[in-house]
C-alpha cells in the first residue's frame, strides 16, 4: 500500500466548451473547486485559446484542447481512442462536464477507461428559471457538498500600474442585434475626446472586423490604442489597468465583471436575469424602445460619473 506522503495527487477535471462569456461565467466554479479540494490538481478540456485565461490567473493548472482529433471518438457512440488518451482520462478522481450529450455518448464513452465519479452540468443554463446562469452553473457542485458557493466570476492578474483616466471599450458582440449603432459610438467618442482628459482602450476581436479602427480614427492622435484579436491573458492584463469599461453584452463585458472594472452596459433583449455582468460596478443601460434607440446623451451622461 503507498503511503499517505507518496500518494499520487489526487485530479479534478472540468469540461467546458462555448465562447468567452460561458467560460468566465464557469470561473465561480473553478474558485470553488480550487477552495473545497486545495491539494487537487484541477485541468480543463475545453478551447485554450479561452481557458488559458484560467491558468494565468491560478484558477486551473493545465487545459487539454477539446477540438484536438485524440478526443474525437468519445463524440461516437462505441467510439475507439489511443491508449494514452484512456490512460489520461483514468488518472482523474472527478470528472464535471458541461458539455451538451443529450444521449450521454461522451459520459458512457468516458467510462469505459475511467472510473473518475462523473458528475453532469448544464450546457446551456435554463432562461425560464429566473436563476444567473453563473449560479446554475454551480449547482452541480452540491455533489460535492458546495454549497452557497460565490457566483461572482473573480480574475486577479499580475499588471501594470492603472493608467490614468484610460478607458475601455468594446463596441462589439457576437451578435450584430446586441451592438449599439457606430454611428453613436464615434459622436460618444468625440464628447468623450473633447470634454475629458482619459485616453482609450478600443477592445476588438474577428466580429468586430475594422469597427475599431474605425472609430479610432475619429479621435485624436495618440488618444487611442486598438486591442484587437489579442490572446484573452494579454487583454485581460491591457483592460486591468484602465480605470473604467463601457461595452454590449458580450463576453468581454464578462471579462470586465470579473476584473472588477467599474463602468457601464448597452443593453438589449437578452435574458438580464439569468446574463447580466455579476457586478455591481458594472450599470446596465436599457432604453424602452430598443439597443438601437438608446440615445448619445444618455450614455454621456452616466459616463460622467466614472471619468
């Protein structure tokens, strides 16, 4: 028998797939893992180019892609696999997936070469609850005894001192009906120009193409840097030393929930409820008539109280 102080360190594994915000939504989850089971080693499957974003910040130790071929095979049922990807999934103690398996092929498939207790999440969290989605996401925790467990997603990374009066901006989403016109953009962005001494952080990624180059171009020279498709870690660190953050519903808007930046929110038709910022810093702005009709002067206005 191995005694207590050579035994192999015990393994927990977190699948998660989905775009930035769903990822920085499961944060609660890996700050509650990390607070229950200290000694574990906790890994993720999911996308790295949005898990890393975890491991910089200390949440996970490692990330293995989920798009990678070796894994292909659990997707198919009675699927076959290498060896080592067996070995790999029968070295964890506990397995917690969020992946959508309505016929349970992946779990079935994965316990054939583990015996890792294996626990299901929600892919998508229910709307119809009238719950955050960061706090459904925990739910399956309770197998654990976790209960009441922070919903906040929280990420600390080393940085820069702040800047002085930068502000951050994500004039996009992944959804062209959660965007607040351009046009309105670049007028707030003039005011902002001339009636404030901040400078600008233009935050884009592939969906938002040239907006951010376009609208850098309405201010004046050496007032804005566009961060555009940068790896999450290296934004994360840019955004965390601005002073406030104004963007749509998006992922990145997540990501500056959980950098605690203050600031504010356009928002449109989606679900506040179960997908609002957890952040109390972080003021949502709705307009009756719609996203699209939320005027200028408004947004100037509330703007004010952060500059």
């Amino acid at each position: 028998m191995t005694s207590p102080d050579n035994s192999p360190q015990k393994k927990i594994l977190v699948i998660r797939g989905g775009a930035v915000g769903d990822f920085i939504l499961t944060l609660p989850v890996l700050a509650a893992l990390r607070l229950r089971f200290p000694q574990h080693r906790l890994e993720i499957l999911g996308y790295p180019s949005v898990v890393s974003l975890a491991v910089a910040a200390g949440l996970a130790d490692d990330v293995s892609a989920l798009e990678s071929p070796r894994f292909t095979g659990f997707f198919v049922s009675n699927g076959s696999w290498a060896d080592d990807v067996a070995a790999w999934f029968s070295g964890f103690d506990y397995i917690i997936s969020y992946l959508y398996d309505p016929q349970e092929i992946f779990r079935i498939n994965v316990s054939r070469c583990s015996s890792a207790a294996f626990i299901t999440g929600p892919h998508r969290p229910d709307e119809t609850l009238g719950v955050h989605a960061a706090e459904l996401l925990l739910w399956p925790l309770q197998a654990f005894g976790i209960h009441g467990a922070d919903p906040r997603p929280c990420l600390r990374l080393p940085t820069v001192p702040p800047a002085s009066l930068r502000l951050a901006l994500h004039p996009g989403s992944g959804s062209e009906r959660k965007n607040w016109p351009e046009a309105k953009w670049a007028e707030l962005l003039k005011l902002l120009a001339a009636q404030s001494a901040c400078d600008f952080l233009l935050v884009g990624g592939e969906a938002e193409g040239n907006r951010c180059a376009r609208l850098a171009a309405v201010l004046p020279t050496g007032r804005a840097q566009v961060a555009q498709n940068l790896p999450l870690p290296d934004l994360a660190r840019r955004m965390q030393a601005c002073s406030a953050f104004i963007g749509h519903d998006s992922g990145i808007t997540h990501l500056a929930a959980a950098l605690d930046l203050p600031g504010l929110v356009l928002w449109g038709e989606t679900f506040l409820t179960t997908w609002r910022p957890q952040s109390a810093r972080l003021k949502i702005l709705r307009d009756p008539a719609g996203l699209k009709a939320l005027p200028v002067d408004v947004v100037w206005r509330e703007l004010k109280n952060y500059l």
